[in-house]
C-alpha cells in the first residue's frame, strides 16, 4: 500500500488559498502594519505641529520617548510580517494569535500616551478607533480585552489628569458626564456585538468549511500543513518532540460492499470521534484521506506507542451499530517519531511504511519498530 506522490510531496507543496487563509493573511498583514504607521504619523504629527507652536501638549518632555516607541512599534509589526508566513503562504497559527495579543498592547500602550501628552477633553469619543482596527479579525476576545483595556485606561487618566481630560465643573458637568458615558457604551457595546456575531457566523463558518472535514469534522488535509510545520520547527529547537500516527481502518472497503456506503460512513465517524476522545488538547487530529487519519501527537515515542495502543483497543472492542447490525472495525497504525535530520517527508514516509508493513501483517496493530531486516 504505497501511496502516491502526491501523498509523499503533499507537505513540502505550496497551498491553494481558501477564502479564510486569503482572509486572515490580507488582515494580518493590514493590521501589523497600519497599526504601527498610525502610531508614528499620530504622534510625529503632533511633534512637528508643538514644534511650529500649533499643538498644546501637556508634558513636552515626554514627545521624544513618546516618537521613539512608535519606532519599536513598527520593528515589531515588520518582525511579524518577515516571521508569519509559512511554506505554504499561510499565516502562522502561532504568529497570528501573538500578533493579534501584540498590537493589542500596543494600541492600550499609545492610548495612553496620548492621554497623558494631549490634553483634549473629547478624547473619549476616540475610544472606539482604537478597538474597530482589530475588529476586522472578527476576534470577540481580542475586540474585549482591548475595549477594556482602553476603558480602564480611561477612566485612570480622568483621575490623574482630570482638569485637561474631563468636562469643566459648571452647571453642565452632569449632563457632560452622562453624555460621554453613554456614548462611550453604546459605541464599544456597538462594535463589540458586531465583533461576536462576525466571528460566528462569517470566521467560523469559513474555518469550518475551510479546514474541517465535513463527514468526520476532523482538521482536513488541506489545513494539515501549517500545523505540520508548526510542530517540526518547534521539534528542531529542541525544546519538544512530536511522533506522527497514520491510521487505517480495516478491510474498509469490504464494510462498504457488505453493509452500504452509509454504513461506512457511521464507521469513519466512530473512528474518529474514538481517535478524537484518545488524544490531548494539544494534538491535532486530520483525516488524511478516505478511510485513513493522520495525528500529530506532541510527545515522545514511548508515550505515544501508548496512546496509539490505548485508541487501538478501545475502536477494536466496540462494534458500530448500524441497523440491526453490529459491524466489527479495527484499525492498524504506524509510528514515526521526530528524529534529528529527518526532514517531514522523511517521517511521512516512516509512518506509511509502518503503517503498510502492519496491513499486511496482521492488522489491527500498532508498529513503532519494523523487524530486524526491514527497510523504509
């Protein structure tokens, strides 16, 4: 059971973009971007213009540490566009989540800058621009966590430097009050609710169809590469491992030609649902194809030779109830840990011969080591 080349170069080919991954790398690359060149003409703007004595600034002092950071900023957002991009043209998991939590700082962090240095007291009506930017991730917990952020910065500065911040005491501070309150509600309520209800029903629809199997809902093949990648880099540095699981289940075409292709299709979802259930959070779980899953396990071998023996029983004394009937399934499994110099063909390669030595010898099995003799 050989598989073709497509199988053995799939990982090292580019990837068509779905609509997600065009999506979020357009995004990301907008937003690492804009957000520091918003920075540095914001606050160069302000420089030149208390320069030529047309700007009010409350502490000058603090103007040239105040332009030195949106400089750092910048260095950060290109660092993320240089290091965000795999192989395959799509954007890091990893990096994605790290830049999203980065620029989100770094908005509170300049909110704060111009809090303290401009002394404007429709400030507050501002509060939304720095939030909407990141709304484009369609990201609820990411929108929240910088609106509070951005909130509870507010509210401490109206403490410290209330005078140049908050309305003048006269007979209209109330009304001011309530008028500015209410508006900063409605606005982050506004675009925190479109933040949600985008994130469900346009990013997780896409993601769903994009990197999910719609039969066993497993990550699809498709999405496998970054993950792949992800997890080889890390190996690299020495700091993890990982061990890739190719499975197959039995004699599966026969459980299509007794029972009916509906009944192989409970079998492909027993399966793996079970392989699902038998792993950590941490691993990830792709059908690689037909009747085979492929799992990338984060652990070292012997660990992993457990599990693998642990999914293996447990799918092997469990029959599928289709109908009446009770259909037996077994499933056989090869083992390629991380090695040193080994390249992801390599172990793709280590883990079908694996996997092809176990069919043909015997079945529902788990092989790690091929005999004395035996070749890849």
């Amino acid at each position: 059971m050989k598989h073709d080349k497509e199988r053995a170069e799939g990982t090292d080919r580019r990837q068509e973009l779905s609509s997600l991954d065009a999506y979020l790398n357009r995004v990301f690359k907008i937003i690492v971007l804009i957000i520091p060149t918003f920075c540095i003409c914001a606050s160069s703007s302000a420089t030149i213009l208390f320069l030529l004595g047309l700007f009010p600034v409350r502490c000058p002092a603090l103007l040239p540490f105040f332009d030195a950071s949106t400089l750092i900023y910048l260095a950060i957002g290109i660092y993320f566009i240089r290091t965000g991009f795999g192989e395959d043209g799509i954007v890091l998991p990893k990096k994605l989540r790290a830049a999203k939590l980065t620029m989100a700082i770094l908005l509170i962090i300049q909110w704060n800058g111009i809090s303290y240095i401009w002394p404007f007291r429709d400030l507050w009506a501002y509060t939304i621009l720095f939030s909407v930017v990141l709304g484009f991730f369609f990201d609820f917990k990411l929108v929240l966590f910088e609106t509070i952020g951005i909130l509870i910065s507010m509210f401490i500065s109206w403490f410290i430097v209330g005078d140049a911040l908050l309305p003048p005491r006269d007979d209209m501070f109330i009304a001011d009050m309530a008028y500015r309150l209410i508006g900063i509600a409605l606005m982050n309520f506004s675009i925190n609710t479109i933040t949600a209800f985008g994130g469900k029903f346009l990013i997780e629809e896409l993601e769903k169809y994009a990197n999910y199997d719609t039969l066993t809902h497993l990550l699809n093949r498709k999405s496998m590469g970054n993950y792949l990648q992800e997890a080889y880099r890390e190996a690299k540095t020495g700091k993890t491992s990982f061990c890739l699981l190719m499975m197959d289940i039995d004699d599966f075409k026969k459980v299509n030609d007794t029972y009916g292709h509906d009944a192989g299709d409970e079998v492909l979802q027993f399966v793996a649902k079970t392989v699902s259930c038998g792993v950590k959070k941490d691993d990830y779980v792709f059908r690689w194809g037909g009747e085979e899953i492929l799992v990338i396990l984060n652990t070292d071998v012997e660990l992993a030779v457990s599990a693998a023996e642990r999914i293996r029983a447990d799918i092997a004394r469990t029959p599928v109830s289709y109908g009446d009937k009770q259909i037996p399934v077994t499933i056989t499994i090869g083992i390629a840990p991380y090695r040193n110099g080994a390249s992801i063909k390599d172990l793709m390669d280590e883990a079908d011969a694996k996997l092809y030595w176990g069919k043909h010898n015997g079945k529902n099995r788990v092989v790690s080591l091929l005999p004395e003799g035996k070749t890849i």
